[in-house]
C-alpha cells in the first residue's frame, strides 16, 4: 500500500514540474564564459598575462627569503623550518632554480669569526634543503660575515636583524 502511495505522488510531482515553463539563460554569457576557459586552456602558460609567480606574492612564504639566528648561533629555529620547507619543496620542483644562502652576522666578533660563523648560518640552511631533497648542484653558499648590515645602529635591535641567512634566487 505504501508502495503504491509513495508511487502515485513521486509521478504526480514529475508531472506537475514538467508542466511547468524553464526559463533558458542568456546564451552570451554562458558562451563568454566557455570561449575565455578554451582560451586560457589554449594558450600556454606565461601568455595569458594571469600567470603570478610565487617568489613574488607577498601573500605566498616563498616571498619570505630571511632565517634570523640567535646571538652566537647557526641552527635554523622552529618557527623558519616552514619556509625553508616551502624553498626546498619550490626547488625540488623547479630543477632548473638556484638559489644562493648568504650567511650575515651582527657587527661583534673579529672578522675572521664573523665570516666563519655566516658560514656556518648559511651551511644551516643548506643542509635542511638538501635533506628536504634539494642537491647541492641548486644551492649555493656564501657568507658575508659583517660587511652587508641590514640595519646599522650598534644595538640589540639592529644586531637581530644583521644575524640572518638571506636566499637568493639567482635571476632576481
């Protein structure tokens, strides 16, 4: 009984929607809109004028480009292994990129110490990406101890921002 019940009103609902009138949408902007998907689909990429590049975003991490290091030390923190990560996977993916890591130090230490110790900030750096799967052939490293400040005043302030490791995509 239910059966039949539940049969008679699922056709009389079928038959009172096919009575009535569908209004068609304007044809043009259906039409617009698949002629400017196959054209974008058509041209290759780079031409369409719409492509962004990720290193470039402000809003993507790949624009981020500075680890900053405590007083004294060269181990990557925590809170820069996100976008180490996000250099290393662009690299994995983009064999032919190459990326220069320059190792800075604050204006303290000997000369001698401070190239040293920017080395040992950018080889940081490397060896996580090249962990993360990047070969050394797209890294490159170099350490500019003291001699390019971000900031120059001789204080803490100013001392935390020269104490970084900068990568550099080579072409930028």
């Amino acid at each position: 009984m239910k059966k039949v019940l539940l049969s008679t009103m699922l056709v009389s609902l079928l038959a009172a929607c096919a009575g009535q009138d569908v209004k068609e949408q304007p044809k043009a902007a259906v039409e617009d809109r698949g002629a400017a998907q196959q054209q974008a689909v058509a041209q290759p990429m780079g031409q369409t004028g719409v492509e962004a590049n990720p290193l470039k975003d402000p809003n993507n991490i790949l624009s981020k480009r500075s680890v900053y290091f405590d007083y004294d030390k060269s181990n990557v923190k925590g809170e820069y292994k996100p976008m180490v990560e996000a250099h290393a996977k662009y690299l994995a993916s983009h064999k032919a990129a190459k990326v220069a890591v320059q190792g800075n130090t604050d204006e303290r230490g000997s000369r001698e110490y401070n190239i040293a110790l920017g080395n040992h900030r950018a080889d940081s750096v490397r060896k996580m990406m090249n962990v993360l799967g990047v070969p050394d052939s797209q890294i490159e490293t170099v350490s500019f101890g003291e001699e390019k400040p971000r900031a120059t005043c001789h204080e803490e302030s100013c001392w935390k921002e020269n104490r970084r490791a900068d990568i550099v995509y080579q072409g930028e």
